[in-house]
C-alpha cells in the first residue's frame, strides 16, 4: 500500500497517470449485487497516453495521438450498449462516422493538426439522446 501511494505521488508530480480513474458517479453501487445504472454514453477510448499510429506507447494526463486511430463509446454500463440505436463520432464537430451495432467504435483517419475535440452523441429510443466529448491533441498530415 505505501508503495502505491508514493508511485501515485511521483506520478501526480511528473503528470503521469499510474492508476486508472474510477469514478463512483459513473457505477454507483446500490447494494451488494446491484448496480444503479443511468442511461448516457461515455467516450470508452482513447484514454489519456501518448498514441503513434493507434498504438498506445506511454501514460500521460492528456491525450496526444500522432497518426490514424480508434474511438471507442459506449453506454456507463456495458450491458445497456443493445438500447443504443447508433452513435454518431465527431471531431472538431465535423461527422466522422456513425455506428448502428456494439461494439460502438470508428477509426479516425481525418487531417489535423494541434489542439481538438471529439464528441460522441448516442441514440437511445424514443428520442433520447446523451453525449460525451474529450480534448486531445492530435495530428495527422496525409
């Protein structure tokens, strides 16, 4: 335990992530066996690192992704992905793609250069409808 907690220091302090963020709000525990679950979706992947053609090389606070790569969203809760009728991805709110069955993903092979964002909006019946969106610096010049 003492030596997660000084790793997590040194981590904190060179703005390098050693454990993953798990929020209560996004699985909030109701009892013992369940879980309360409420609809929205969440941007699965990429998460914060330094990514060189798709492939994650380092953990970092942000997200700089050099070369094509995969976005993956989904709902809080893996199991409620079959009421989502599609999702739509966008970066910098220009449509990249749309994806009708799970897994939700799209591979991202757009021109950029420097700073953007991508926004995931979920389509759930009757005309219900969620997004997410992340900040990441990305570049791709061909």
């Amino acid at each position: 335990m003492k030596k997660r907690y000084v790793l997590g220091i040194i981590g904190l302090l060179l703005g390098i992530g050693l454990t993953p963020n798990i929020s209560a709000d996004i699985f909030p525990i109701v009892d013992d066996n369940t879980v309360n679950v409420q609809p929205g979706i969440e941007i699965k992947y990429p998460i914060p690192g330094l990514y060189f053609f798709g492939d994650r090389l380092v953990n970092l606070s942000i997200i700089f992704i050099i070369g094509p790569f995969t976005i993956q969203a989904g709902s809080y809760h893996p199991d409620n992905d079959m009421y989502i009728e599609c999702i739509e991805f966008y970066l910098d709110d220009k449509l990249i793609a749309k994806d009708t069955e799970p897994p939700f993903d799209c591979f991202c092979a757009v021109k950029h250069f420097g700073k953007g964002t991508i926004k995931a909006i979920g389509y759930y019946p009757m005309d219900n409808q969620y997004e997410d969106s992340i900040n990441l610096w990305y570049f791709k010049f061909l």
